[in-house]
C-alpha cells in the first residue's frame, strides 16, 4: 500500500499546497531578515510541530542578503494535547534549549497559534531568562480559536477553524511529514486504526 493511498482516505481539502507554504516562509524570512539586518538571531523551535519550519526558515534566512549578522538554531519541547485533538491545561516542558538565552535575540518559531496558550506560556519562561529581545514567529495563524491575546510579530498563513494536518501538524502524530496542509477526516482517520 502506498502513502498516498493510505492518507487518501483521511485527508480532506488541501489548506495550503508545498508551494504556498514555501513562499510563505519566503516572506517570513524576508521580513525577519529585515528587521534582525547586522544583528545575531536565536532561532527557537516549539518542538515538534515547528521542526520543519526552523528547519526551512532557517535556509531561507540564509539565503537572504543583508539579513541577521549570524544565526543559532535551537529547540524546545512542549506539549499540550498528548493524543486528544482537544488541548487543554498548561503546556508541559518536555525538553528545554541548550543554548542560553540569557543575552540573545530570540526568535520563538512555532507551527501555529491556535488558542495561544504555548506561545503565552513559553514567552513567559523566555521572559524570565532574559534574552535581549524576544518575537514570535508562526507559519499558520488560527485567530478564531484564540483564548489568550499573544503577541504575534511574523506570521504566515491564516487557517479557518478546520483541523488541519501537515507540515508539522498531527493527529496521534501521524501526518506531521507532508509537505501540504490538509484537512483531516477525522472519522476516516479513526476507522482508518
Ligand atoms: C501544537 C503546535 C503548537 C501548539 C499551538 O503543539 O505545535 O506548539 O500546539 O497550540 P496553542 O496555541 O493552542 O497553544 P502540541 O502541543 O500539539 O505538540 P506538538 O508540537 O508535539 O504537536
């Protein structure tokens, strides 16, 4: 049985082709060039949704000509909805950076903000280790679902109120490796177990 075949299934509407995410996280990268031009930048991933985006925004950073003067790229690891698809409570540090933060330019580099929670949280925790700045970058916004205001400084693509998957989205982490979001069939993806 092929990949596609077995995702065919569950996955429902294409949200965002690979194409549009990757010119997405152009611009992203653009901007961030732009305003951190001659000044050293800490990449920090939200682990493991954001694995691929620090991954390729990354590369796209350094692609860019007058951008950052260099570039760290680090992650952190938290989680917030074990293998429900309903979040709830606090996000749970499973794994914290390794490069000190007291002092940098952090860049937070989540998946999406969907109720804000993570990035609230997180920023908090950065907050306390005193970076010399601190911003949030995500590639999908999801502002419907907000429950707590966060400051979002670049963000990429708006998402409706779908569950999507891809690109670093799960379901019981299935799915995070397509290079496209997609809508999940939620009840073929459960008769699909
Ligand atoms: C997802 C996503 C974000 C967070 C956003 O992570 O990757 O980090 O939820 O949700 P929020 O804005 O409602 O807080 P999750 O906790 O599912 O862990 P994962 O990255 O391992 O999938």
């Amino acid at each position: 049985m092929t990949a596609g075949s077995t995702y065919g299934e569950a996955l429902g509407r294409r949200l965002y082709t690979a194409e549009q995410i990757s010119a997405a996280i152009g611009r992203l990268a653009g901007a961030i060039a732009a305003d951190y031009a001659g000044q050293p930048l800490l990449l920090l991933g939200v682990l493991k949704g954001a694995l691929y985006l620090t991954v390729d925004l990354s590369r796209a950073l350094a692609a860019v000509a007058d951008g950052p003067s260099e570039i760290m790229v680090d992650y952190i690891c938290v989680s917030r909805y074990g293998t429900s698809t309903e979040s709830s409570g606090a996000p749970r540090l499973l794994l914290g950076a390794s490069v000190p933060v007291e002092g940098q330019n952090v860049l937070l580099v989540d998946d999406i903000a969907d109720n804000g929670l993570t990035l609230e949280s997180l920023g908090a925790f950065i907050q306390k280790r005193r970076p010399a700045s601190l911003r949030t970058c995500v590639l999908f916004d999801k502002p419907s679902r907000r429950r707590v205001e966060v400051p979002l400084h670049y963000a990429g693509l708006p998402l409706p109120d779908a569950f999507a998957v891809g690109y670093g989205l799960d379901y019981q982490e299935l799915y995070r490796n397509l290079p496209y979001l997609a809508e999940l069939n939620l009840q073929a993806s459960f008769e699909k177990k």
